[in-house]
C-alpha cells in the first residue's frame, strides 16, 4: 500500500513514544534519559537521591514546545504528565484550539460512552466530563463519582498554568482520557514525566504526594463529588469540607486495602482500577465480588449495626487510585443527610446479594476469578463462543477476513470459562491502555460506542499497542512492503513495514460485527459486560 | 443474546441442543403438512405421476427449493456482504432441503422411478438429503464430545504444525534426562509424537481415553529421582497436549470429511436437475 500525505506527515512527526518530534509538531528540542545532575536542576525532583534518578530517567525528558502547540487534547490518553519549568500553559476545554498550526501529539480520541452498535447522536459533541456525567446517569447502581476530571472549569473557561505547575498526571494515573485541552500560550519548557516513574516518585515522596493530592483537591475533587448521585443532594460547604477531609490512597497491584474481620477505618471509594473483594472458607479465600471504579467499600461494615471489622478482604487487581472517608467524617455526613444513608443501602444490598452467592456457588467466585484475571471486566464487547453448539467450521475467522480485505483480526483460539471460549478479539476495553503512548494517534476510539480502532494509513508499526495489550488482542501483521526512501525517521527506511491490526467491530457495516452474522450456528456472541456473560454461563444471580 | 443457546446452557431443554431454531421447526412442520395434505387431496382426485400437472407442479417447488438451497454455498463465498444472517441461510438450507426430498418424492407420485436417468436423480435427491441430516446430526453431537473434557481448542488445520511443536520441547526435555527416561521417551512416545493420529476411543470417551493412554507414565515414575521426575511430569504435559490435539484431530475430521459425500453430490445433483429440466421443457 503507497503511503498517503497523512501517513507521511505521521512518520515524520514520529520520534519515539515521547513525542511526534520533528517537522509539523510542535517541539523544538528534546532531550532523553538526563543525567541526576541535570534532573536536580528541576525543583520537582530536587529531593531524590542519584540512584533514585538514574532509575527513573529512562521515564524523563525534557522538551521546549513551540508557542500555540497542542500538548494533548481533550478526549486523549496519555501516560505523561508535565512539570512546567517555563513559559505558559494553557487549559481549556476547547475542542478545537483556535490559533494552534500544529498536530496534536496525543490525537484527539472521541469517547463515547455507549454499547457498541448502539447510536446515541447527543453524545457527539460532548466533552469527556459531560460524556462521563451522562454515562453515570443512565447507569442507576453508580452512585459514586467519577476519575476523569482533570480541572474545575466552567463549560468556557480557560486557565493559564506557569513555571513550577504540574499537569496530565491525574489522567496518567487513572488511566483515563483527559478532560482538558492543553496548549502552550508561549514557547515553553516542559519536563515530561511516564506515569511509572510518577507512581515510583508518589510513593517516595511524601511532600510530592500531598502536592499532587493538593492538586487533585483543588482541580478535581469538588466537581467529583458534587457530580455524584451519593453526594449531589449535599450543600457546597458541606461537599467543600469533605474535599478536605477525604484522604487520596493508591494501591500497587495485588495490595491488600483491608483485611477480612479487622477494624473497618472508612468508606472508600474507588477512582480507578479494580478491586478484588474475597472471603475466608475453611483454610483459604474465595473470590466473592470486585469493585470497579466507582464502587464503594465500607458501606455494609458502616451502615450495618454492630458491624466493626471488614466483611472480606479487599486488594487491588492493579494500580488503584481509591479516596477515603474516616468513619467519623462519614458519620457526621449521614447524621447531616439521612438520604445518602437510602442511596448506599442498594449497593451494601446488592453486594451482600453477591457475596453470599459466590460463597454458596463455588463457580460464581471462580467465574469473577477469571473475569479479574482476564480482564474480562474491563471489556465493552468480548467475543465468546459456545463450545457446546460450535462446529469450528471457522467461518467467523473466514467472516472477519472477508470483511478486513483477507485479513482476519482475531483466532479462533484464546481462554475457556466454562464451555465458552474466550476469543482473542479485542475486547473495546473501558480503560484501553493499548490508546496509551501510540506516537501517532493511529490507535484510538472511533466514532461509535467503546470502539477502538487503527487508522493503518497512519501506523508505523512499532508495536507499542500491541505490547501494551496485556490480552494479545493486537497482532503485528507483516505486510510484505518496505518502507519508501524517504521515510522520516531514517532508521526505517528499507526495512519491513509492519501494521498493528485489531478487530473493529465492523462498525462501519450497519449489519454488526461479521464474526457473529457468519456464524452459522449462531454460537458466536459479543458480550457487553461480565453481567451478560454470565447469564450466557448460567441464571443470573 | 439467543435465548434458545442460552437454555441450552442453562440445561433446562436439552432439545433444543438438536433443534437450535424450534420457529424453523414449526414451519417445516406445517409446510410438510400442507404438502401431504395437498397430496393426499390430489391423489383422491386424479392419479399422480411426474408427467402429468400435477408431477410438474411439484417437481418445479422442488427445483426451487433446490436452487435456493444451493444459494447458500454461494452465500458462504460471500461473507463480506450483508445478506442476512448466517443461521437464517443454514436454517433454510436443512429444512428446505428436506422439504426437497419430500417433493422429489411427491413428484414421482411416492413411486419407484422409472428409467435410468430417473432412477440417479431419485436416488441422488435421497443421498444428499440423508447425507444432509447426517451432517446435521454430526454438527450437533462432535461439539458435545469436543466440549466435554478437552483442555486444548485448536483450528483443525493447526494441528500438524502444533504437534510438531509439541515433539520439539518433548526432544529438548528428554536431551537432558538419563538413559532410563531416554529409553522410554524411545519407546513409547516418540512414535507418538511424529504426527496426529486418530484412534476411534475419543468418540466413546474423549477423557477417558486420554487417561488411559497416559496410564503408561506411572509405571516409570517410581524408577526416578526426584529431578527426573519433574522432567518426566513436563513430559507428560506435553504428551496430553498431543493426545488432546489426537482427539480433537479425529473428532474434527468427520466434520470435514462429511462435506465430501455431501457437496460433489449436490452439484452433481444440480447438473442433472438442469439436464432434466433441459430434456423435459425441450422434447
């Protein structure tokens, strides 16, 4: 395939996973790995030792970016956050920046927040905060708050951001899409920091984490809260204490958060990430339930009389951003507003439902094991087939290849549950970390639903989607051409053109996904959530 | 979602593993029905035979049936297009061409044919309609037998190149045991491990076969050191795997081999029809 202008224009703004560096962009200078002695001059790592900063520097560069260059925008993932050391920085929630020349690095990626085929034209348009709001809302057993709020601003606001401030890192942590759009209002110098090194240097350092915590309080957490079925009804002054009192923990993957019949401290509530909740039988533990974001822990041990210790064990699946209510705090808001007590007794319901279910259904806890494990809570549409009625004629394959010019974007191979096969077809992730770090924006969510999809006019195959999908739901294709003489960066001209490809739900084709209508068994499903799986598996709880 | 697969799932009707569409089923039923009906009223009133209006007339829904049976090979050609539902076409295909063989027969008055030509294109009609329900039996119960029990899911034309695999890491283990794993390995598995291999147990019983085939490692194991044993228990990983790879290769490969005394028979069926018709319209 002859690359396009577009395709041309990408790779010449590609650099490595830092930036599209280069003609077109809005970069002027970067410099990777600095050396601790360089890093020391930047206030923001001033307090680490030089073993500290020769691990970390591999995550750090320092880049001067063009007056009017858009750093990121709104809708996009990124796994960066940024330390102004000079110049000026603009946030807004501006779709389209006005005055910016350049190409956003981080391509704008439009979310929205629906069931894949489904057609919601009103959700076009919004931003990603009010995107999320409506999700929420339409979503009656989310009674908590959101994580993708970067800043507290109105509809058309702007605020201008200088030397010493820190930005991106509260999307970087969570994973999520950022709410803002970024541009520099002057030539700028910024310190780029991977968000696996902000963890490490977070948990280092403790004034660094009151200061990012600080940061969150002040630019996100009221408009979390007030956003909030739980405490929408509560007054400002009451929401704005709590933004003070409420405590901001994170979790490395695998941390136990509270421990089973030990004294429960707080409500906790999570912000991103998931949360394994499991029980002793006999000499071991049981998986009985997890918390996805939004989910709240501590509710049944706070609400129910006489209740002091935790009801399971609660750890993190991977990293967890959780926010902590103290039992008094907690008390003093029901005593204030007796309503939020009614709006928490239908999650404390619904999980003790669960709970006692996995405890007495041995293949209910195994079956949240394994949707944990295999990241089947994170997917909006996973590709199961029945074993039982399949005839592995392959004619989904053949379907899908048909439909991808020869290509098919999934095996008919991957994990069981049951008599289900998981198929290695990406599963439209919730939290698509695959959308993370690709150079160019060839990967990111279409137009419709949770789709996630590559544009293979402008990837340059460098595997970084791929790595990064931790269900091998991207594969390299070779596609048997070379790339032309005049690639830009140089170090592939020649060489192999390779191009990630991934199921895309076929939706551009209004008749729906190819793999399911070419089942001539009609033993190929798309699932929406763990929920519809398991009616698939057996009676709903 | 499908409710019937669901159900299905569930275990409350075990039927409908056998009847994936019970709407189709209806129809076919009441079509049948009004078939024999209609017959039964025909042949009270004038004798029925292939030459007369009344042979014509179902001969030609059956010519019919036939050709939009055949329509759905073409349909599985063509996957990229949106023409419907894959099971919708499949559903048509069993049940119309059963409802075929059902007019072939009214055609020829529920006689026996007459003539040479006549006798191969009722005798084909009966074959590829009988094949047709075989093949529909076989689509419903090989999937019960692969799904009871077999760790592996595999695509039928991997398998060669995954039992190759599979022998490569077992000759890389057995190079570092001793003589006594060695000689076994020789012995026993190598053989084994050369290419698929069918054994016909796996229809009876798919686990039970594969136990009794590993039955062989206990003998040895009691002879090893506590090392060697671990080698050996890789060993007998991967030789589960082949065996597994074993059953799904036999069991896989009727769903296969069926095509081939269902299709060349079709067509060849088809040909005949359009030569019949050909002959009927013009002499």
């Amino acid at each position: 395939m002859e690359p396009g202008k577009t395709q041309i224009r990408r790779i010449e703004q590609y650099k490595d996973r830092w930036s599209s560096f280069g003609r077109g962009t809005g970069i002027l200078d970067i410099s990777e790995k600095p050396t601790p002695d360089v890093l020391r001059q930047y206030p923001i790592f001033k307090e680490f030792d030089d073993k500290f900063l020769e691990k970390i520097s591999p995550d750090v560069s320092i880049a001067r970016w063009k007056k009017n260059a858009v750093l990121f925008e709104e809708g996009s993932y990124i796994d960066i956050a940024f330390f102004i050391v000079s110049g000026e920085v603009e946030i807004s929630l501006q779709k389209d920046v006005s005055g910016a020349q350049q190409v956003p690095i981080f391509n704008r990626s439009r979310t929205v927040f629906v069931n894949p085929g489904t057609s919601v034209p009103e959700e076009r348009g919004k931003t990603v905060f009010q995107a999320q709001v409506s999700k929420q809302n339409r979503s009656a057993s989310s009674i908590t708050f959101l994580s993708s709020i970067d800043f507290n601003l109105p509809s058309e606001g702007l605020i201008k951001l200088g030397p010493g401030e820190i930005f991106g890192e509260i999307g970087a942590l969570s994973g999520w899409p950022q709410s803002v759009t970024a541009r520099a209002s002057v030539d700028c110098d910024l310190v780029q920091i991977r968000v696996a090194s902000l963890r490490q240097m977070r948990k280092t350092s403790p004034s660094l984490k009151n200061r990012l915590d600080a940061l969150y309080r002040e630019r996100a957490l009221f408009s979390q809260l007030k956003t909030t079925p739980l405490f929408s009804g509560l007054s400002d002054e009451v929401v704005q204490s709590l933004v003070q009192k409420i405590e901001l923990v994170s979790y490395d993957p695998d941390e136990v958060i509270a421990r089973e019949s030990e004294p429960c401290d707080g409500l906790y509530l999570v912000r991103s990430g998931f949360v394994k909740l499991s029980q002793r039988v006999g000499e071991g533990n049981i998986v009985v339930s997890y918390l996805p974001k939004g989910g709240i822990l501590g509710d049944a041990e706070l609400l129910l009389e006489g209740m002091t210790g935790w009801i399971c064990t609660a750890s993190s699946k991977e990293y967890c951003e959780l926010a902590k209510l103290s039992r008094n705090d907690f008390g003093d808001v029901l005593t204030k507003y007796p309503g939020v007590e009614s709006l928490l007794w239908n999650s404390v319901v619904n999980r003790l439902k669960e709970s006692g279910y996995s405890k007495r259904v041995v293949r209910q806890s195994e079956f949240i094991d394994t949707a944990l494990n295999k990241g089947l809570v994170e997917g909006n549409s996973i590709l199961v087939i029945d074993l039982n009625v399949c005839t592995r004629c392959d004619d989904c394959v053949r379907g899908c290849a048909d439909t991808h010019g020869g290509i098919p974007r999934f095996v008919r191979e991957g994990d069981k549950l049951g008599n289900f096969l998981i198929t290695r077809a990406c599963y439209h992730c919730e939290d698509p970390v695959c959308l993370v770090g690709c150079p160019t924006g060839a990967i990111r969510r279409a137009d419709v639903g949770d789709v996630v999809e590559i544009d293979d006019k402008i990837c340059i195959g460098c595997h970084t989607c791929a790595n990064n999908c931790p269900y091998d739901a991207i594969t390299m294709l070779d596609t048997g051409e070379k790339w032309p003489d005049d690639t830009i960066p140089e170090r592939y001209r020649g060489k192999e053109r390779e191009l990630a490809t991934k199921c895309d739900l076929c939706y551009k084709d209004p008749a729906g996904p190819a793999c399911v209508r070419s089942c001539p068994h009609g033993c190929a499903f798309r699932v929406g959530d763990i929920k519809e799986f398991r009616e698939l598996l057996w009676k709903p709880v | 979602m499908e409710t019937g697969v669901r159900d299905i799932v569930v275990g409350r009707i075990d039927l409908k593993r056998w009847v994936q569409e019970p709407r189709w089923l209806l129809a076919f039923s009441v079509a049948m029905v009004l078939c024999l009906l209609t017959y039964a009223i025909n042949a009270s009133i004038s004798e029925i035979n292939p030459g007369n209006s009344w042979g014509i007339t179902y001969g030609t829904f059956a010519s019919i049936l036939m050709v939009g049976d055949v329509l759905y090979a073409v349909r599985r050609r063509m996957l990229k297009y949106d023409l419907g539902n894959s099971k919708t076409w499949v559903q048509f295909h069993v049940y119309g061409g059963t409802l075929f063989a059902v007019l072939v027969l009214m055609h020829s008055g529920f006689r026996w044919p007459v003539g040479l030509m006549n006798w191969v294109l009722w005798s084909l009609s009966l074959w590829v309609t009988l094949s047709g329900l075989f093949g529909v039996f076989l689509q419903r119960w090989i999937p019960t037998i692969l799904s009871s029990g077999l760790s592996v899911e595999v695509v039928y034309e991997r398998i060669p190149e995954l039992v190759d695999q599979v022998r490569i890491c077992a000759e890389k283990v057995v190079e570092e045991c001793t003589d006594t794993v060695k000689d076994f390995y020789k012995m026993n598995l190598a053989g084994a491990l050369v290419a698929p291999q069918s054994k016909a147990i796996y229809f009876v019983d798919v686990t039970g076969g594969i136990r009794t085939m590993l039955r062989t490692f206990e003998y040895i194991r009691p002879l090893l050191t506590l090392e060697e044993k671990g080698k050996l228990e890789r060993l007998e990983g991967m030789y589960k795997t082949k065996l597994e790879l074993d059953a799904h290769f036999t069991i896989q490969r009727p769903l296969r081999w069926w095509l081939y005394t269902h299709v060349p028979v079709s067509l060849m069926l088809v040909l005949l029809v359009a030569l019949h018709l050909y002959v009927v319209s013009v002499y």
